[in-house]
C-alpha cells in the first residue's frame, strides 16, 4: 500500500502519480496485488481508493511496483462511485477503445486510442443530448474531474477540424486551427498578457539532440556492473523523474529492474545535463517521464 498523489501535466491528458510520504499529501491510495498464479498471464492487480475508502481504479500491471505501468482493461470510478471510464493501457499507455462518462451516470464520449491519438466516435452533453456521431459534430472536452470546460470544436473523421477556442485554467485561454487533428497554428493568452504560439498541444521532454544522443550519452556513462556480469544478469531497468520546467531532472528513482541495473543506470541518469522540456500548448511544463536502460553483455 502507498499514499499517491496526481501528477497532471495538461487537463487533457491522463494523470500520472507519484509516491508522496504521507496521507495528508495524497490525492488517494494504491495496492498492488501479486498475480493469480493459476494464469498464464504476469498481471498484477491495481487497486486505487480515494481517501474515504471507496474505489477509484481496478486495473493490472505488467510489474509488481506502485507506479504501475497499467496493461490491459481499466475501470475508474467518481468519487461519487459512479463509473467514470472504461479504458484498455498498452505499457502504460492508453490503447483501443475508449468510454466515458459524466459524474450524472449519462455517458459522456466513446472512441479509440490509436499511437497516442483520440478517434472520437461519439458525444453527448450531461443530459444525453448527442453531440457528435459517427466522428463527426462537435466535441467537448473537460478537465480530469469534470470541473471546467477546457476546450470545444468541429471534429471530423473522429479528429479535431476547425478553429478551438478553450481555457487550460483560470490564467490561459487558447485558439487553435485544426486540420485532421493537427494543430495548423495555435495561440496561447496568458492572463499576463503574454501569447504562446503553438503548433502541437504537447510536446514530450527529450534529451538534447533526441534519442540517438540519448543512447550515445548511456553507452559512454554507463559501466556494467562487476557482479552483474560475473553472474550474466542482463534486462532492463527502468528509471523515472521529473522533468521540471528548465529542463533538470528532479526525484529520480528506478521503478522496474535488477537492483544492480537499476543502481548503474540511476547513477547515470543522475549526471544527465538538462532535457529540453515539455511543453503544453506552447507553454513549458513540469511532467514526469519513464526511461528504459538496457544492459546486455556482448558475446564473441
């Protein structure tokens, strides 16, 4: 069991969570469970519960650690315990079909997740009136809890097409362009009077020069440990952080691997130069990212 807290980097994209030290910090509670072993298959339960006790996530995970890497269906639940969404996660990420709903119990949007995108195929409002069908019409979207309305346009083909107008939060508003889902140009206002262009609404922190760069810099740091190759250990360990908005990696630990792996390529990570930040909306923010490290020992 451990306490965790939301991390979300944009209101439209799923919340990731990290481990926070007490209850009072946390956002809800989360137990992973060891698989079934009278299945074939290495799933580990995922249970999260809000702080009253009542349900808030029943998923799996292709690991046994707390900062789960969800696989497979997923269900979540409104604090009300109303179901809320209907999911399926391909290494942490959400893939296929998609459903759901409004904190009321009506339903709310369905599609399908395809190489990170979101193909709409259908969308009502609160009271059952529908939207949009067969991806077409228009969408609605909504923060994480259903708090504000943070943006709304045409979609075509189940994609944004058109201009959107929304705001993020109390501080920005946005317009964009759309065309087949592609931000054709985008404007974010600050309450400060600053403007933001855009040409996509998020970009992913990444290394300097990318990933080629990314790999050259580990296999010039990284030194195999003595005793994992005496013993032929080989995988991957997996090692996450935040990437804060200047660049600098911030509570960096592993979540996946062979201690010793996970050691080498923590030490590694740790001396990493600054990353080029992820930005939302053209405005750089904070987000916590996954990388994998891979050891493996060459043979004559």
């Amino acid at each position: 069991m451990a306490y965790m807290k939301n991390f979300v980097a944009a209101p439209w994209l799923p919340s990731a969570a990290k481990i926070t030290s007490s209850k009072d910090s946390a956002d809800f509670i989360r137990m992973v469970s060891s698989p079934d072993i009278s299945t074939d298959k290495l799933a580990f339960p995922v249970n999260d519960y809000y702080l009253n006790g009542n349900p808030k996530l029943q998923g799996y995970s292709n690991n046994g650690f707390v900062e789960a890497q969800l696989q497979g269906a997923c269900i979540e639940y409104f604090p009300n315990g109303k179901r809320k969404c209907i999911s399926n996660y391909d290494k942490g990420r959400l893939s296929g079909d998609i459903t759901k709903y409004f904190p009321n119990g009506q339903f709310y949007l369905s599609g399908v997740y395809k190489k990170d995108t979101l193909i709409i195929n259908k969308c009502s409002d609160s009271t059952g009136r529908v939207l949009a069908e067969d991806g077409n019409g228009t969408l609605v979207l909504y923060s994480d809890g259903f708090k504000n309305m943070i943006g709304s346009g045409p979609i075509k083909g189940g994609l944004k097409d058109g201009i959107w107008k929304g705001a993020l939060n109390d501080t920005l508003s946005y317009d964009a362009t759309y065309k087949n889902g592609n931000v054709i140009a985008g404007t974010s206002y600050a309450k400060s009077g600053n403007k933001y262009l855009f040409n996509k609404e998020y970009t992913a922190p990444d290394f300097a020069g990318g990933l080629n760069k990314l790999g050259s810099y580990l296999a010039k740091n990284i030194r195999y440990p003595s005793e994992a190759l005496y013993k032929n250990i080989q995988g991957i360990a997996y090692i996450t952080f935040l990437v804060d908005r200047k660049g600098f990696l911030n509570d960096i630990h592993p979540v996946q691997g062979n201690e010793m792996l996970a050691e080498e390529a923590l030490r590694v990570v740790r001396l990493s130069p600054p990353w080029q930040p992820a930005t939302s909306y053209g405005i750089t923010v904070e987000v916590i990212h996954t990388v994998p490290i891979s050891f493996s020992i060459a043979r004559e």
